[in-house]
C-alpha cells in the first residue's frame, strides 16, 4: 500500500504572523514548523501503513519554501518514509486551487492507494485543499473521518457529522482527512530523529511537474479583527439566570 | 519560492540569547520531543508523585519508547544521538523535575555505560538492550553509610570462593535501588575496587527505600544490603579497576546535571516571571517594582550563564575534548546557579512559592539533593582548587 500524505510548514503558530504589506501573504521564516493538526494523519497513514505490512509505504508531500525542513523532518523522525516537496518561487503566495493541482501532480506522480490530509491548515485555513486534491486525482474523498481502518481490501472511516457520525467506505485510489483528536500521534522516537537525517527528501518545481500557477487570486486588502467589545456584567440579585439565559438566547446559542 | 532571511525575531524572555540557533535541526527536535512529552505525562502529575512520596514505574518502558534511556550510546538498542543532545533532554526532564532527569541519568550513565564501556559482549547483550527499552531498571551502587565524598573508604568487599564471588556491605542513597532490577555495584577486592553486576533477585540481596525525605520525593531512594551475595566469576566488569571506573561514571552523570539543572532553573525563573507580571499589589503588577525586576533579571542572567555554559561544555564532549574537571565546573557553578535561581524564584512567588500548586519549591527542594550529589560542591571546589595550582587539598 502506498500512502502519501499531505503535510504543510507554517510559521511557528506560538509568534504572531506577520504580513507582507504589499502582497498581504504571510511571511515565512526560514525555520517553519509541522501544521499540528498534520501529526494526526501522519499517524494515520504510520497506523494503515504498519497494518498492510512491511511492502507499505509513506510518503509526506508538501508545497512550501522548503527552509531548514525542520517540519518535515519532525514528520520524517515520526516514521514516514520519504518526503516531496515542491518548492518553486512562482508558487508563492499559491492560492488554494493551484496548491490542490500542484500537490495533486505531486502525488499523481509517486503514484498512490492512499492520500491522508489533515481537515486543514492552521496558517490558511482554506479547508479545501483535500477535496480538491481528490477532484483532481479522480479519486473518491472521504472526509473528517474521527476514526480509519483497512477492512476487506477497502477504506472505512467514521465521518464526524454534527449529530454523530457516519460510516462511509471506499476502495482505494481514494483520499481521506483526518480530524485533530482522531488518533494519539506517536512522539518521535530519537532513533527515528537520526534516521530522519538519512531519508530522502526529494524537492520539485513545477516545472518537474508540468503545472503552472496561472489565474491566482489575489489579495487585494487585509482588516485586521475589530477589536472585541467589553462584555456586559449582570448583577444577580435573584433574577440574574433570567437574564443570562434571554442573552443566550438572543445570541442563538440555546 | 526563494528563501527568504529569517525573520528578525525580538529579544524573546524564553531564549534571550537566541541559543536555539546555535542547535542543530536533530538537536532541536529532540529537545521539543522531549520537552513535549515532560509536558504531557511529567508535569500534570509530578506535584501528586512528590507528594505521595512515588515514581510511577511504568515511566521506564515510556522513556525507553521514546529512546531516553542510554540515548547518547551507541549500539544495543540505543539511539546514539550526540552529548549535546542528551544534555538538552537533561534540561527537558529537569524542566519537569529532578527525579525525571535523575532517573534517566542512573539507568543510562551510572548504569549503561559502564556496562558498555566495562562490560563483556556477555553481559552488554544481557542488559543493554532490556535497560533501552526501559524493560529493566538500573541502579549504581557506590556510596555508603558511612563513604560518601572518599568512595576509597568504602567497606563494601567481595571475595573470591572459587570462581564464584561473595559480596558484603550495603550501599546507600541508591536512586532507583527499590525498583532496580540491576545493579551495578562497586566493592572492594584483592585486585582494587571492581564492579559487580548484581541481579536484584539474587539470594542475599535487599533494598530498603529511605522514607522521610523532603526533597527529590518523585524519586525513589534505597539502602542496598548485601548478605553473603554469591555472584558467579561471569559477574564482574572485566574492563576496569580501581576507583577510576566509579569516578568515569560519576563524571557522565555530573554532564547530565549540569544540563539537567537548567531546566530546574528556568521553569523557576519562568513561574517567577508569569507570577510577577500577573500578580498585582499595590495598585498593578509586581513585575513593575524595581526589587522584583532585579530578582527577574539576576534570575535571567543566571539560567542563560548557566545554558550557555552547559552547550559550551557539550560541544566539547562531542569533540572529544572536555577533561574532567571542566565538568565539575559546569556541575558545580551551574548547581549552584539553580539553587540560588529557585530560592530567588520563591520570594517572588510570596505564599505561593512554598506550595506544590507551583513548581518552584519543588525544584528548590529537590536542587538542595542535586547540590550534594555525584560529588558535593566542597568537592568539585577543591577538584578546581588542584586542577589550577597543581596542589591537592584533599589529603
């Protein structure tokens, strides 16, 4: 079985991100971290991966500023394989269709059974990206799976829906995104961190590719959030509850 | 895309002299994989293990999952990271509290190393690769009642009975020893001091946990009794005697201290740091008073001297170059540093600096063992004293 899945470098979510103030992307420092919510389907595709037996392979791919790596790295130490990166100045800045065709070429490329994606990223926030990888694959999507297993030659997932969850399968070529909270991701082992330095790291243009970042979107201004009004004190003296719950009630939470 | 420089980072409270930088990517990584699991399975429940006067044993088979125990060796199931490295996960764990850090410091270099630096291809397969997983535990026994700074004085002996040895005395202040499944244990013999490994279930062994502590309580300290211990010839380490195979251990687990009590340090001075920006008296923070922000500051400047010279100390190690005594330098001003950093801590934290609801005087606490430990700071005083006039003031 041969797994790819779809890990990000973001800045460091601990410091503020700093704008660019003519293009309004982020801007990104040399050192960019693993996308936390990235370790859960690392851990996914590690699980189905050493469930399938010693042929199985995983493969991170990704799309950024490669940097020091040090993110990739981290999901390398925790077991994959091997890692694709497509780094290539023209894709700076990508908006979420073009990331979806170029990390798709990628995976197209290396050939797969499996693509696993976090639900989405913690610096973009777009939430499309799997799916539209999917579409451009021709591959089935299942997504927000809360839990995944192989049974039977197919993919099965619990999909977390708002009132519980659905069941739904496919049989691979297929694409799945995992929910924060799906799995308990695996720490990197220190064999692991030193085997990491030996796996290979394979960077990409979009030229390798034969893709193009044509038709982008563009930023064309950035608000920064209002900033939040004072809450409002209620004094109880006896009929407080009343109030809070007409509050409640009035802001359509119960 | 092109890469861009790094972004110009502000002076950061956390890491004033932009040390990470001067980290390798493994290096890092291994750091934040440690500090991320101190995080999640030491610092919610360490403040009940020190109560409760406990180390939960199942911790050994985590840090061996992760690759913690002997990780700076190479072979036998061991990850073989660099010294450096293993100093920065000495920091993490000491971060989380003194019993994690002592706990990884006797299973890896009071125990594994002699074994692999000492030990015959035997005995390195019998235990390295157990004491890696964490599925056995170790102990050192060197000290005793009544031999603690002059080892040489020890009265623990062994005896030749045919090819088997006969093993008498007890050792004292054993970390681990209630709970050791190993240990290697240092005695007197017709040829010197030799060590002896000694499976805790042999006939004659027992261990007594000492009770009463009030200081590294999240750690498990034992007498050792040996009655008539018989050990088969196979038993001893054939690769050293004399006290140099002792004091070759001891001065591995001293580079994991004085990394270690970094990590003491600096989760005091960043719970003092939190306190003093939060805490408000007359009329707003005391941060802003100019006697607290020299504690801060006195307290900033000693965990940085204090880092600055554990990675100057390591990067010596990884190349070959760091002497003995430059260890009890690093143990002995970066010990001393941690102590003065947590009590500093602790009057900032007024009332709250003595409760376990913060770390601090249980850092402060358990700094006062790590003072006195693999060798007391009189000694590696007087270790400097001879190493910079040429003269002894020992004897």
């Amino acid at each position: 079985m041969r797994i790819a899945v779809c890990v990000k470098q973001i800045p460091d979510p601990a410091a503020p991100y700093e704008l660019d103030p003519e293009t309004h992307f982020v801007v990104r420092p040399e050192d960019q971290v693993l996308d936390d919510t990235d370790r859960y389907g690392v851990e996914v595709a590690l699980q189905l991966a050493e469930a399938a037996g010693d042929d199985a392979s995983v493969t991170l791919v990704s799309m950024s500023p490669s940097g020091s790596l040090q993110g990739i790295r981290q999901a390398l130490a925790m077991g994959a394989d091997k890692a694709v990166i497509v780094d290539d100045a023209s894709l700076r800045g990508a908006d979420a269709l073009t990331t979806s065709r170029v990390i798709a070429a990628a995976i197209g490329r290396e050939g797969y059974d499996v693509v696993v994606a976090g639900t989405e990223s913690t610096d973009g926030y777009t939430g499309v990206v799997p799916q539209q990888i999917a579409e451009v694959l021709g591959a089935p999507s299942l997504t927000f799976a809360r839990k995944v297993e192989a049974v039977d030659g197919k993919i099965r997932i619990e999909r977390q829906t708002q009132a519980g969850y659905d069941v739904v399968e496919a049989a691979p070529p297929v694409l799945l995104t995992v929910t924060s909270g799906a799995v308990e991701p695996r720490y990197p082992t220190f064999k692991g961190i030193m085997q990491a330095k030996q796996k290979p790291i394979d960077t990409l243009t979009c030229t390798d590719l034969g893709v193009t970042a044509d038709n982008q979107q563009v930023i064309t201004s950035v608000d920064p959030v209002p900033a939040r009004q004072a809450g409002e004190i209620v004094e109880d003296e006896g009929e407080g509850h009343l109030r809070i719950v007409a509050m409640l009630e009035e802001a359509k939470v119960i | 895309m092109s890469k861009q420089p790094a972004r110009a980072r502000k002076v950061d409270a956390r890491d004033f002299l932009g040390l990470d930088a001067k980290l390798s990517p493994e290096e890092r990584l291994i750091r934040d994989t440690v500090r991320s699991f101190v995080a999640d399975r030491v610092l919610p429940e360490v403040a009940e293990w020190f109560e409760a006067g406990t180390f939960p044993k199942e911790m050994a088979k985590e840090m061996g999952a992760l690759g913690l125990l002997g990780m700076h060796l190479e072979g036998y199931g061991c990850a073989g990271t660099n010294a450096v490295s293993y100093g920065l996960a000495c920091t993490e764990l000491e971060a989380g509290d003194s019993s994690a850090r002592s706990f990884v410091s006797v299973q890896g270099s009071l125990v594994m190393f002699p074994i692999l630096t000492y030990g015959s291809d035997a005995q390195k397969q019998e235990w390295l690769p157990a004491m890696a997983r964490g599925d056995a535990i170790g102990c050192f026994g060197l000290t005793e009642p009544d031999s603690g700074s002059d080892p040489a004085s020890m009265r623990t002996a062994a005896k030749r009975d045919g090819d088997d040895w006969v093993l008498n005395g007890s050792k004292m202040w054993i970390t681990n020893g209630g709970i050791a499944d190993v240990a290697v244990v240092w005695a007197q013999t017709d040829d010197g001091i030799r060590g002896f490994i000694v499976p805790t279930t042999t006939k004659g062994f027992t261990a007594h946990d000492i009770h009463k502590k009030l200081s590294m309580r999240a750690s498990i300290t034992s007498e050792l009794v040996f009655d008539d211990v018989r050990l088969p010839a196979d038993a001893v380490l054939p690769g050293v005697r004399g006290l140099r195979g002792p004091l070759s251990c001891l001065t591995e687990a001293r580079f994991g201290i004085l990394f270690g009590v970094v990590g003491a340090a600096r989760a005091c001075y960043e719970a003092a740091l939190d306190y003093a920006v939060t805490r408000d008296q007359f009329g707003g923070p005391i941060g802003r008073f100019q006697l607290t922000q020299r504690k801060l500051v006195d307290m900033l400047i000693g965990v940085n001297h204090g880092a600055l010279l554990a990675l100057h100390l390591g990067r010596m190690k990884d190349e070959g170059t760091l002497e003995p005594a430059q260890v009890s330098f690093g143990k002995l001003d970066n010990v001393r540093m941690a102590l003065g950093v947590a009590r500093e801590a602790r009057s900032i934290l007024g009332a709250n600096g003595i409760t376990l609801e913060y770390p601090v005087i249980r850092h402060m606490n358990n700094l006062e063992s790590v003072y006195t430990l693999e060798g007391t700071n009189e000694i590696h005083t007087l270790v400097l004293g001879q190493a910079i006039t040429g003269l002894n003031a020992f004897t």
